[in-house]
C-alpha cells in the first residue's frame, strides 16, 4: 500500500517529512507569523522559516512515528539544510533564502536539536529544565525574525524572554493532549510535587486543584518571563517589527490571564478568532501611536532652533 498514510510493519512508510504535515499552518498559530505588519520583502523569508521548523516539529509529535524514526526524519530534514544529501523542499527552501539573505542557519539547527530531544524525552525536572529546552525550541525564533531584519544581538536577551514565555504558554495549554496523545508533559515534576500531585494528574478529564494550583504558579513565572521582554518593541529599529511584537505581547497577557482561570483539561484556553483580531488591533493601534509619537519627540528634540 502507498502513499501518505500507508504503512509497512506497522509504521509510516513515507518518502518526504512535509508528508507527515499535520495540517496545521500560521493562521492557526497562537501569535502572528509573518502578517502583514512585517514589511513585504521579510515575510517570504520568515515563512520559509515557518514552514521548516513547522514540517520539524510535526515530526517530532507524530503519534505514529517511534523516537528512532524521528530522530532519522529530522536528521534528513537537516541535511537537506545544510546541503549534505537531504531533498526536503522545506529544507532546501530555507537553505536558498538564508544563502540569498547572507544569513546563518544556526537558529533553524538550534530547533531541530529541539525537536530531537522531543523525539526521545518526556519529563521536565524543573523550571531550568524547562526553560533549557525553550532555549533550543522557541528563543532561536525571536532570534532569526530579529536577524531578517538586521537587529542588533543587544535584543536578545528581551526576546529571548518573549519566546520562551510564548512558549510556555502553549505547553500549559496543551498540557493535557500533550500527555494524553504522546505520553509527554512539560509540566516540571517539581511543581507538581510541590503542589501534592503528579503527572498522572494530566490525564484526567478534570483538573484537581492540585493541578489547578500548580499550573497557576507556572502562569505567575511566565507573567514575570513575559514582563521581563516590556522593552523589546523600544528596542527594535523596524517600526513594523515593534508593532508585531506589541501585538503578540498583548495576545500573551489574555491568554495568560485566561490559564489562571480556567481548566485546560476541561476549558477552551485559547482565544477566538475574533478575540484574537480585536486584542491585535487594539495593541497594534496603540503600539503604532506610541511608535509616532517617540519618532516626533525626537525629531523635536533635535530640531535645529
């Protein structure tokens, strides 16, 4: 039998990752990816980027595929990157536009070690644990948009920040399918110690308030992960960039104040697609007035008497 999903011995007999695309693209991300905020010639770029890291990452949760299948599949993805052999279109892609635009591919194969160790790893010791694996999973992403657009590095550390809390928030989200559909939780083992409870706890069809008190200390960490990037939009030279990512601090804080009051095992954590165009233009206004209103500061300040 061929094709996407035929089988052999009980596995996926498959030729190329994009056939193992889950469906899911950037309009149904949590946070913009490449909208119509960024400036036209950056968006072929960053969706280059997305759709690699996005064939990468459904590598790594297919419910079908064991750790070693993963980790061969992702290890093809990378070598079609870097020109060893791989003829992934995704990653030959991704390879062009980063030749044509003189930038590394550093932070795409940051990612795949990412999704490696997702490949093989499902427990999280504690908060360090975790934001390690952000390190490799989410912050190079701040980093390469910032690199498309020629940012200096002294913004990393606030986006680095942005990242992983954007980050975290999908995990508490999706904690509850995560460990339901492939056995992983990113939930840290020590909170939920601390809290009286364990992993188990997530596959439930309720959350015990146990667990409810556990991830509402996590969403209180990301809060202070997510105030901790407050200068980044200031920090940028592209006003359109700011704009984003204003934007996408804004859609952060609904949802995180949405986590400390719902059950993700039982509620709809996620925002609407009309609660989540109403916070963007709210916050894009508002960050694009902000952005006006420092450029004629400045202009007066150094205005010629």
């Amino acid at each position: 039998m061929e094709g996407a999903r035929s089988y052999e011995r009980g596995k996926p007999a498959m030729t190329r990752s994009g056939e193992l695309r889950s469906g899911k693209g950037a309009g149904d991300e949590n946070f913009p990816v490449a909208s119509r905020m960024i400036a036209l010639r950056h968006r072929p770029a960053i969706m280059a980027f997305y759709e690699f890291v996005r064939v990468a990452d459904d590598i790594a949760d297919h419910p079908d595929l064991g750790s070693a299948d993963k980790i061969s599949r992702l290890n093809q993805l990378e070598s079609s990157l870097i020109g060893r052999g791989g003829d992934d279109p995704e990653g030959i892609r991704l390879r062009d536009v980063l030749n044509a635009r003189g930038l590394s591919p550093r932070h795409a194969l940051d990612l795949l070690d990412a999704f490696r160790q997702d490949a093989e790893k499902r427990r999280y010791a504690d908060w360090d644990d975790l934001i390690d694996y952000c390190s490799r999973s989410a912050m190079p992403v701040g980093r390469f948009v910032l690199d498309v657009h020629g940012e200096a590095k002294e913004s990393w550390p606030a986006s680095d920040a942005l990242c992983a809390a954007l980050q975290v928030i999908n995990h508490l989200q999706d904690c509850g399918v995560d460990y339901r559909r492939l056995g992983r939780s990113y939930v840290p083992l020590d909170a939920l110690a601390a809290a009286g409870t364990t992993v188990e706890a997530l596959g439930e069809d309720l959350a015990t308030p146990a667990l409810k008190e556990c991830l509402r200390g996590l969403v209180a960490r990301t809060a202070a992960l997510l105030q901790r990037s407050e200068g980044l939009a200031a920090s940028v030279a592209d006003t359109r960039l700011a704009v984003e990512i204003s934007v996408i601090q804004s859609l952060a804080r609904r949802l995180l104040a949405i986590l400390a009051v719902r059950d993700p095992l039982s509620e709809k954590v996620h925002l609407t697609k009309i609660e989540a165009t109403a916070t963007a233009l709210g916050s894009g206004i508002h960050a694009g007035l902000q952005r006006l209103l420092r450029t004629v500061t400045s202009a007066r300040r150094y205005q010629v008497p």
